[in-house]
C-alpha cells in the first residue's frame, strides 16, 4: 500500500505536518532548494560507483498504463526526477506495462545516459530467461541495463549464469538477487553466504526492521550493495502518523515531511546503499528526493525514531 492508497491524491511535502495537500508555493520552494543542493551518495562496494541515495520504484502506479493520456504525469515524475540528479530506477518485467512505459519515456525524452536501470529475471528455466531478459532491453530501448537481478530467488543459480556471462560481454554492469519476503530469508542467506553478488534488494522499512538483523549486516559483510524495496512497509506507516505533525527533533535531521522522515531512517544505515520508493507525480519526487539532501540521523536518532513509530 502506497501513499496514494492511503491518501488519495493528497501531496506529502515540507508543509505537509498534517498530510494535507501542499501548495504550489510550497512545491516549488522545496524545488528549487532541491536543484541547489547536491544529493548524498553512497558507494557500490563492487565498484566503488557512487549512487543517490533514493531512487524510484515503478511497482504499481507504471503496471497498468493503457492509453497515452495516462503518460503526462509520468513523463512529469521522470524529468523532474533527472533534474535533481538521481539516477536509479528500479524496474521489473513483473511489473506489467513499466518497463515499455519507462522506456518510451526516457526515449522521448532522450533522458538515458546517466540514469541507473535496475530490473530483474523472474521466471524459470534458462531459454525462458534469456527470451526475458532480451525482451526487458527491448521495452527499456536500451543497449546496456545497469543492473539485472534474480527476482524474489526464482532459479536463482541458472539465472545467476546467464547475467554473468552478459556482465562478462559487457551488456549489464551489475548482477543481484532480490527478495521482499521475510519468509524467504533463510534461503535468501544462505543464497548471499553462496554467491558473489553486487547488489541485493530487500524489503525494510521503519516498521519492517527484520531485514537489518541478518540481511543487511551480512551484505556489508559481503561486500554487496543494498537496495531497499517497500520503504514505506506495507501498510502501516501513514497511516499511523496521518493527522500527526513531524516532531521538532526532526529538525535535528534536515526533515521536512513524513516521507523524508521514513526515508532518511532508511539510507542512514551505514549498509544501505539507496531506497526505492514509488513515485508516480513530480511532486511525490520533490518530497522523496529531500531525503536525499541535507543531515541523516544518527544511531541515537535512528533508535528514537524506532521508539517513536512502534509507540503509534
């Protein structure tokens, strides 16, 4: 569940303390702070390439994009989203229309270069993940995908052979795994102790912290970066705080709205190379994006922050 399902159309954004719907003042004020100010990065451990901190998920609001007047808004997300310089996009064949519909827009807009695609293989048997993931560069119109991961452990070993030998041909640049499943995280471990991995995804979110017991630590320890799915949980986390203003101390970390609070909790851990909220409209970008600038918590902030969101 997405801010959008909980809030209908409403903006969450820095005047937002009672997630009512921002004004136009207020939108473009954050805006341009945003385009003045350079965003945190963090560093693949692989490579040593440094990524924002936040980037974009399509799950859902790309997945079922049937006409060209439902393109506006996501033309809008997608240019304002370069525009403050992020870069990683996470995509999914899974994901119905959003690959075909990402790439026609960023061809549109010839916004490519210097953007980050991440999608994944999600199927079984080699020759159908070939056909996969050769049909995922058609619909991204692209020649080079940054990063392609196994979806949710879906024959992970025969998948994992097929993106190291495109890595090695110098079609991907990147090879992970993914999971959003706590019922998974055993094997999803075991898979991790296994493989040699440049990123993984997993679901974690303030009130979904079972993910930095084992998970994430054992990336860090594996040199693996860390992309973050459902980093506004499952359901829960607007809803406990709808009506509720931000409390001062969040000032003691640049934090303007409750997005930006769900979301700096995230990236803050030192073992999380970015997040990946869902982002449909140009203004969800322009509060998502803050997470991305100015102070993080620390690890007494990062804890008072997990005291006060299980106290909701």
């Amino acid at each position: 569940m997405t801010r959008r399902d909980l809030l209908g159309d409403l903006l969450i954004g820095a005047a937002a303390v009672s997630l009512t719907a921002l004004s136009p003042r207020v939108v473009f004020a954050q805006a341009a702070s945003l385009q003045a100010a350079n965003l945190i990065c963090k560093p693949i451990p692989s490579s040593g390439e440094m990524i924002p901190v936040i980037g974009l998920g399509t799950a859902r609001r790309y997945e079922e994009i049937r006409f060209d007047a439902e393109l506006p808004p996501l033309r809008d997300t997608l240019q304002k989203f370069k525009e403050f310089g992020a870069t990683v996009i996470d995509i999914s064949p899974t994901y119905g229309t959003a690959e075909d519909v990402v790439g026609r827009i960023l061809d549109e807009q010839k916004a490519r270069p210097g953007l980050f695609l991440a999608t994944k293989v999600s199927i079984s048997g080699r020759e159908a993940g070939v056909a996969q993931i050769e049909a995922s560069f058609k619909r991204l119109r692209t020649d080079r995908i940054d990063l392609i991961a196994v979806h949710n452990l879906r024959d992970t070993e025969t998948h994992l052979a097929t993106l190291r030998a495109l890595k090695q041909a110098g079609r991907i640049r990147y090879v992970g795994c993914t999971t959003s499943f706590d019922n998974q995280y055993t094997a999803f471990e075991a898979m991790m102790r296994r493989e040699t991995l440049d990123f993984i995804q997993v679901d974690y979110a303030l009130d979904n912290r079972n993910a930095a017991e084992r998970i994430i630590p054992l990336a860090k320890d594996r040199g693996m970066a860390v992309m973050i799915n459902l980093p506004f949980g499952r359901s829960r986390l607007f809803a406990a705080v709808q009506g509720k203003a931000l409390p001062e101390w969040a000032a003691e970390f640049d934090c303007k709205s409750w997005a930006q609070f769900f979301l700096k909790y995230l990236v803050a851990h030192e073992a999380v190379t970015c997040a990946v909220p869902g982002m449909a409209r140009a203004e969800y970008v322009i509060d998502n994006i803050g997470a991305a600038q100015g102070r993080l918590p620390d690890g007494a902030l990062r804890k008072r922050m997990e005291t006060f969101i299980d106290g909701r």
